[in-house]
C-alpha cells in the first residue's frame, strides 16, 4: 500500500482496500525463510500452530536475517490479515463522534471546510447510525448530542463559529463523555480536527488511551501548517486510530467517509500484538507504536485488510550459538464479541560476532523493506519533531548516524532500494543543514512517513521539502 501524501489519497488507497480482493493468506504462521529463499507465503505449517477457521485474523512472521551480533538487532516484520466480510455479513452500526476546533485560528476558509465536511459525513449515515458534534474554544460545547441523523445534525454544523483558544483535552473529553458506555452490536469512532496547538500538551495522548480503553478508535486530521503533527501523531497512535493532514484544498469530506466506512467493515473490536521469549531478547520497538514493551494495541482490523508492524528485538551481548527469538501472539475480540488467538513462533537466528557473517545471512528483500519501511520512517520522524523545535543539529545527526549504520552492510547485501534510500536521506540532510525545509513541506514530510510506518510503505522520494506535491502513481 502507498504512504498517504494528502487526504484524497489516504482515502482512495483505503477505500480501494476495503472494496478490492485481498491477497488470501496461509491458515498458521510462516517461518522466516533462510536468506537465499525469499519466505513462501504457501510453506507448509508448523505442526506445533493449530490451524484457524478461514474467517479469523491470520498472523505471518519474517526475520530480516538468519544470523545477528551479539548485543545487536534483529527485526522482524509481523503480518496481520484480516478475513473478508461476506455479502451477507451486515454492516455494523456506527456512533461517530466529531471533535471540531473552533478556535479563532479557524477563521474564514478552514471552518468553512470543516462544516461541509461534516455535512458530507452526515449525509452518508444509514438509518442506524448515530452522530454526535463537540466543538472546542476556550470553552466547549456539545453541539449535538448523539443520536440519529434528522434537521437538527445539519443544523448544528452550520451553526459553528470560530474565536478563542484551543482546549483540545476538554473537547476530547466532552466527546468521549458522549460514548462513555458502551453499547453492544455497535462500533464507535471519535474523530478530532484542529488547525492549532493545545494550550498545553499534558494529558493529550493519554486521551487518546483512554478513547482506546472504550474500544473508540481516534482519529486525528489537521488543518493547515500550524498544527503540531508529531503530537496529533502521537494521539491517534494512543487511540489506535490514524491521523491525516488536510493540506491546503484537499477535500475533507473524504477523509471523514473513509473513516466512516472503515468502521462499517471492522471485523475486529479490539486487536493486539504480545511477544514471549527467552531471557537473551528483548523487544525494543513496535514499529514505532506505543506500547507496555511486551504487547502492543492496534485497535480495529477491517476486511481484507493486510497490515505490517515492524518489531525490532535486540539480542544480549553475551549470547552465542543458535538463539531462539521467542513466539508472537495475535489476540483480538470479534464483531460478535468473542476472543481469538493465535500464536506464531518468531524464528531462531545465529549469533556470531563477525559482522561478515551477518552480512551473508541477511534476507535481503526482508532487509530493505525494515530499512525503508520501518527505520527511515521513525528517522523521519525524529527529524520533523527536532526541526520543529528549532533543533537542525538533533535533525542532522539523526539523518547522519541512519546513513553511517546502513551503508556498511549495504555495500554486502546491494540493494536497490537502500541505495536510493540512503542517497534520498542524504538529500534531505543536506536541506536540513542549509535551513531549506518549509513548513508545509515539513508537516508533508511528517505525515509521509507517519502513514508509512503505519502501512509498511516507503515514506517515498520527494526531492525538495519545500512545497508540497503529489507522489506519481
């Protein structure tokens, strides 16, 4: 799947994955290929994995590499797909919460296109579904209590002014008050839009564990440039939900639909990720995501949906020989309620301390996909949050150490895709340094790569970070 370059995309590349045939995957989990076969989704199962009903969520494991340092890396890439929904299978009914700020920055256009958005989302609910609307200031008010769609939903969205501050923990609050009890046979979305920053960042991402903890997967979307986008990030992570940039003229009404409709095709209420292993591993990044270290939320899954966290394990320097990584575990509870697992072993590598070694024994698909794919986009992150805060330096070591630690095994494994990589970093180090980058090309950049780590896609080459253009097709 493409990284998300504005809304219209993310919205096509979702609503083509929710209506196109997905690639069907093997009922157990796969282990990882040595690194001259590339892993065969059809390999034979482990007997040790039971066999799961066609319909259950299905977990796949690759090792980027058979042999490891000691005190060093290994990542994995986990691969969840979801079953595909049958005709039959009735929509679920929705309660969609709008958070919307309307604070003075809100002015003139962009709360003009925050009220047709909402229209839009509105006019697209069925008899069944519900709809609520906050709006936050320096103060909040709900505009609209849930409840079904009539006169009054519209006529509360076009009453929206904008003026005053911006109290997004209090509107997020109040719109989760809105859907505090859960209701059975009922999915729930809360979707947060602002242009601005908070007063105060305190208590904003738990907000978003909280939204998750009520099994109501928050969305963020921001509008404009002036928003903080590593934070909305970091709340719709927390909320298990997605985040969008509404660049200028991107039609909003878009991404609330696709929102909306993913919610309609959930096949999962919640989903995580857990890892078990032995004392010489530990797991030390989920892709970037917010977790306890041992397990991970990752909300929803929808129908036919193929989803790819990358899980980074770092191997105990006094370890040797043949190491065993340990096992992955899937769990979720379906539209109906009931709990699910699978269990998935995550391979065992070869310790040595010879860096020729692992040079030889690196899974070189699997390898350039965790460099691209998942390393770079964190990087890229990192990168956004310390040139917003006036820290090139911080940016620029960042893009330097990424370089200097995939070179030297690139020169072994030469891959295409690194190589353009590294020359892509390089580029934009070269910007940083010379204080190039423009905001909106910094916000675009953020939100490549978030949307890449996301969808296990490359963050992709943009060239010059100074506006903001669509990726080719």
């Amino acid at each position: 799947m493409r990284p998300y370059l504005t809304p219209m995309l993310a919205v096509s590349a979702l609503l083509a994955a929710l209506v196109a045939p997905r690639l069907l995957a093997a009922s157990t989990a796969v282990p990882a290929a040595p690194p001259e076969t590339p892993a065969d989704p059809e390999a034979p199962a482990d007997p040790s994995t039971p066999i799961l009903a066609s319909d259950a969520p299905q977990l796949h494991v690759r090792l980027d590499r058979s042999a490891a340092l000691a005190g060093d890396v290994v990542r994995a890439e986990l691969t969840l797909v979801a079953p595909e929904v049958t005709d039959e299978a009735p929509a679920l009914p929705t309660d969609v919460v709008l958070v919307v700020d309307r604070s003075g920055s809100m002015n003139g256009g962009k709360i003009a296109e925050a009220r047709s958005a909402a229209e839009s989302l509105i006019g697209a609910l069925g008899p069944d579904d519900r709809v609520s609307l906050v709006s936050f200031a320096s103060d909040v008010t709900v505009d609209l209590a849930l409840s079904p769609v009539g006169p009054a939903s519209y006529t509360s969205v076009r009453r929206l002014r904008s003026g005053g501050g911006t109290e997004l923990q209090a509107g997020i609050d109040v719109g989760l008050s809105q859907i505090q009890e859960p209701t059975p046979g009922r999915n729930r979305r809360v979707i947060v839009l602002t242009d601005g920053r908070p007063n105060t960042q305190a208590g904003v991402v738990e907000r978003g564990q909280r939204a998750a903890t009520l099994e109501a997967p928050l969305t963020t979307v921001g509008i404009g440039t002036d928003y903080d986008p590593v934070l909305l990030q970091q709340l719709a992570d927390a909320g298990t939900g997605n985040h969008y940039w509404a660049s200028p003229g991107s039609p909003l009404d878009a991404v609330f639909a696709a929102e909306f409709q993913s919610s309609r095709t959930a096949v999962t209420r919640t989903t995580a990720l857990s890892w078990r292993g032995p004392d010489g591993v530990q797991v030390v990044d989920w892709g970037g995501l917010p977790s306890d270290g041992a397990s991970v939320a990752l909300g929803q899954l929808f129908a036919g949906q193929r989803r790819s966290v990358w899980v980074t394990l770092r191997v105990d320097p006094a370890s040797s020989g043949d190491l065993d990584l340990g096992r992955f575990e899937l769990t979720w509870t379906g539209r109906d309620g009931l709990p699910g697992a699978q269990v998935a072993a995550a391979g065992s590598v070869g310790v040595t301390r010879d860096t020729r070694v692992v040079a030889q024994n690196v899974d070189k698909e699997g390898w350039s996909k965790s460099v691209v794919n998942d390393e770079y986009n964190q990087v890229l992150s990192k990168v956004t949050a310390a040139v917003g805060r006036g820290d090139r330096q911080a940016a620029v070591d960042e893009l330097s150490a990424y370089q200097a630690r995939n070179f030297a095994m690139n020169e072994v494994v030469q891959s295409a895709a690194v190589t353009d990589n590294l020359a892509e970093a390089a580029r934009l180090q070269q910007q940083v340094e010379q204080g190039t980058v423009e905001r909106s090309g910094l916000v675009d950049l953020s939100t490549r790569a978030y949307q890449g780590r996301r969808n296990g896609a490359s963050a992709g080459s943009f060239g010059s970070y100074g506006s903001v253009r669509p990726r080719p097709r």
